[in-house]
C-alpha cells in the first residue's frame, strides 16, 4: 500500500514567487503520478500526470518532475498569482496497477496574496 | 477533457435516514467507477470501487452493508448512505475512467463532489 507524503502543509505567499511543493510516495514501482488542483468545496481539477518513463510534464507556469528511484515529485509553480491559491494534491496508483485506484496525500494548501 | 457530474452536491438530513448520491459520466462510458470520501484537512480515502454489473469492491474498514454501490450502466454510479450518523458527515467524491483497448485504465475523471451533513 501505498504513503504519499506531501511538504509544505501549507504555503502563504506574495505574488510574483516561485514556488515548490514536494511529494514523497513509498513504493517506486509506480505507472504514473498526478498532481490534481482542489478549490475549497470542489472537486479534482487535473492539472499534470506524470508516466514513469518521464522525468518531467510542463503546462504553462506548472512544471512538474518525477524521481521515481527516489520516491519523490516536485511541483514548480512560476510567477505565483492569487488565482493560484488552492489546495494541490499529489496521487500515485497502485504498486503495478492499471486499475487506476488512487493513493493521495494530504495536499498543500496555497494562499497567494496580492 | 469528459466531464463527471454529481447530485446532489450538498445535502443535510437527520440522523438514521438514508441519503443516495449521484455519478454520472456524461460523455463517455465508465467502465469504472471510484468513490472516495474527504475528511476535513485530509487526504481522499477510497473507499470502493464499482465496475459496471458487478459488485463493487470495498477497502478494509468500509461497511459495505452501510455504503451500499450500485453501478448499473456504464455511465451510473450510486452511493447510498445508509442510516447516516453525524461521523458519516464529509466530502464524497467520485471518479470515473475507462479502460482502453490495451487494457491499461484510462486517465481517471472526478465529479464535484457531494457535501454531506448528518445533523
């Protein structure tokens, strides 16, 4: 089974940062990883999945890398606006699956104030 | 990308009534379905899985006799909380995928979500 970990539990910052949001799973024989944007009383926006053959996905000020050898994907966020404060979520599936059931952690809650 | 909807997206009842939430694929055919459920600052927890004319599959710690699933058509899927209790209160969540020809399960969708109060 597996544990995703995600640091910081949350991030309070002024526009205009660079950000980084860590995630750390325990089982590295992994398919894919995704990391998912939650907006408070929402559900799941996908923002960027990840396959294990890949070492990044970009789209737009999102980029996202994955170590899989190390158990471990970053997600960078450029040039922080407000529009960005959300809590973002970072899921891995099963160890081998193609079912598709998902492991998540606890996300990081993002507040970007003007 | 497809889209998941589900109804309703918030509900109140008493103690001891049933309530039954809504998943519906709209533009595709889910094979699958997933249900996950939210406590406040938490991480989402599965809890079953349905697939279409089969009985669903629950993770361990879930009542199946209290969260009854019924996943009749590729593009329905029911959660019926049976009895609530106030601890029963929380974020439900549901997502579908389908699987492609290869077998490999398609990338999962989510529905909005189903905010559930028990008084």
């Amino acid at each position: 089974k597996q544990e995703v970990t995600q640091i910081p539990a949350a991030l309070s910052v002024p526009e205009g940062e660079n950000l980084v949001l860590n995630c750390s799973f325990t089982d590295s024989a992994i398919y894919n990883l995704q990391w998912f944007r939650q907006d408070p009383g929402k559900g799941l926006t996908s923002l960027l999945l990840i396959q294990s053959s890949q070492r990044e996905q970009t789209s737009g000020r999102l980029n996202a890398s994955l170590d899989k050898s190390s158990g471990r994907s970053t997600l960078y966020i450029a040039a922080s606006q407000p529009g960005d404060s959300a809590t973002y979520l970072c899921a891995v599936p099963d160890r081998g699956s193609t079912l598709g059931r998902l492991y998540f952690g606890r996300g990081t809650q993002l507040t970007v104030w003007p | 990308g497809a889209v998941v909807s589900q109804h309703p997206s918030r509900v109140i009842c008493k103690s001891g009534t049933s309530v039954k939430i809504e998943c519906r694929s709209l533009d595709f055919q889910a094979t699958t379905m997933f249900w996950y459920r939210q406590f406040p600052k938490q991480s989402l927890m599965l809890m079953a899985t349905s697939n279409e004319g089969s009985k669903a599959t629950y993770e361990q710690g879930v009542e199946k006799d209290k969260f009854l699933i019924n996943h009749a058509s590729l593009t329905l899927s029911t959660l019926t909380v049976t009895s609530a209790h106030p601890e029963d209160s929380s974020f439900y969540i549901c997502s579908a995928s389908s699987r492609t020809s290869g077998g490999v399960t398609d990338t999962q969708y989510f529905g909005p979500g189903t905010r559930l109060t028990v008084l």
